[in-house]
C-alpha cells in the first residue's frame, strides 16, 4: 500500500501553565487547537495544584527550561502562531519577551489575566512588579490582548494603568497593536466583545449570556484567535470565528466536579 502524507496543519506555540482539570490553559489550549484544525507546542510555565473548585498551589517552571524549549522548538518547527497566557512571573514575562522579539514575524496572541498572590505562587517579585513587567516586556511584542473589562478597571484602580486615559487605550499605549476587549452582560444584553486598535474601536459583536457559570470562555476565545490566526484570517476575521466557536462550544458545556462548568474544548463547528 501506498504511504498516506498528510498535509501538516498549523502549528501554534502555546506558553501556558498546565490545568491538570484540563479546563483550562494547557491542555485545554492543545486541544482546542485540535479542533480548530491546528496542532499545538507546549511550553508549561507552571503548573497548578488544583481541582475544580480552586487552586491550591502553582509550581513555577525555571527560565532556563522555559527559554531552552521555546528555542528548540521554533528552531525545529514552523510555527505560524504564538499563544501566551496567564503570566505568573517577571521570569516568564522576561522569556517571552526575548524569544518574540526575535521571532517578531510569528503573531503573539497575549491572554491578560490576574496574577495569584504569594500565598498560591511562590515568586520573588510581588504582583504589581509582575503587571509592570507583562505591560512593559510583553505588550511591545505582542500583536493582540485578550482582557475582561473588569481586570482592566482593576488594574486601573490598583494605579498599573494610567487613570488619565482609558485603560484600553493604555494598553495600546504600551505596544499592542490590537486589544479584544469582553464587557460583562446580563440575559437581557448579553456579553459584549469589542475590537480596538490605534485607530479606536473597530468591530463589536454580542454573545448570549450563559444560564451557567463556566469555567474559562476568555480562554477558549484567545486560543481559537491563535488558531484563526495560524490559519491566516485577518484579525477582525479571526476575533469574528473565534466568538462564533466560542459561543457553540459553551453550549456544550459538562459538569466534571464540583466547581464550574466546564466547556467541551474539542467541540467541532459542523
């Protein structure tokens, strides 16, 4: 019998900790790219200690070891897109950077998130120090963020964003080209998503509120942009597909455990 080749899919880096519920981050992201049509790398920044109701403890990965796989692997495979986040360390932040800069070409997806305090993550540097790295390190490399409305009035309150300016505006101020921005909703409304750049505010579009409480839909929308991305959609396209996606998986949505719903990753658009 003749040997069947596939044709490879796209490759998507994922720079992620490790949920071992898999509800989210890795290997949740890998498997979403799966179905999104892509295959993806693993680069494990953490991992958590964690069930679904909570997180007990988050082991970072050593720099070195983080530093030392992305390399091998950007050297050793054609990635068409990077997807990073949540960052929980200068260290990491400080990689990523490094390693962006010089693969500048490759899209950097960025999923802003809250930092945990010491009492979860062993780190060195506090929680402010950390934001001020991912704003100052990152942002300049990255091509799109993914944030809730809600962590960016936080952060804007805290002072890690300018209280002069919106804090999407600050983000751009930072370096990013693009910021995808989610507005909590309510059944009436619904959650709204809206697209920025320098030029303000591009596209907006809605998603039905969810009658339950899931675990991470902002996740699962960084990693199907990754994946839209990789396959080459504009960004508009890509943040339109990946809501689209978003949306049909959270209606496939299980109950695993005891916290949360969790949404089905390798969902398939029909």
């Amino acid at each position: 019998m003749a040997a069947m080749f596939a044709t490879p899919p796209p490759v998507v880096l994922v720079f992620a900790p490790l949920d071992p519920t898999g509800a989210m981050y890795l290997p949740a992201d890998a498997i979403s790219c799966a179905a999104l049509g892509c295959h993806a790398l693993s680069i494990v920044t953490a991992t958590h200690i964690q069930d679904t109701t909570h997180t007990e403890q988050i082991k970072l990965s050593s720099p070195d070891l983080i530093h030392d796989q992305m390399r091998c692997l950007l050297e050793d495979i054609q990635v068409r897109c990077i997807k990073a986040g949540p960052i929980y360390s200068i260290d990491s932040a400080s990689v990523l950077a490094q390693v962006a800069a010089d693969y500048s070409h490759l899209p950097l997806v960025l999923h802003l998130q809250s930092i945990p305090d010491e009492s979860i993550v062993n780190n060195d540097a506090d929680v402010d120090e950390i934001t001020d790295a991912i704003l100052h390190l990152v942002l300049p490399q990255t091509d799109i963020v993914i944030a809730d409305q809600t962590l960016l009035n936080q952060w804007q309150a805290d002072g890690l964003l300018s209280d002069q300016t919106n804090p999407i505006t600050s983000l751009l101020d930072a370096g990013t080209d693009w910021v995808f921005c989610s507005l909590p909703g309510n059944k009436q409304s619904g959650v709204l998503h809206q697209l920025h750049n320098q030029d303000g505010l591009q596209q907006q579009w809605s998603s039905p509120a969810q009658a339950d409480r899931l675990q991470d839909t902002e996740g699962l929308l960084s990693t199907a942009i990754s994946s839209y991305l990789a396959h080459g959609a504009s960004m508009p396209e890509a943040c339109a597909a990946a809501i689209y996606h978003t949306d049909q998986a959270a209606t496939r949505s299980f109950q695993a455990g005891m916290g949360n719903r969790i949404i089905h990753q390798g969902f398939k658009n029909s």
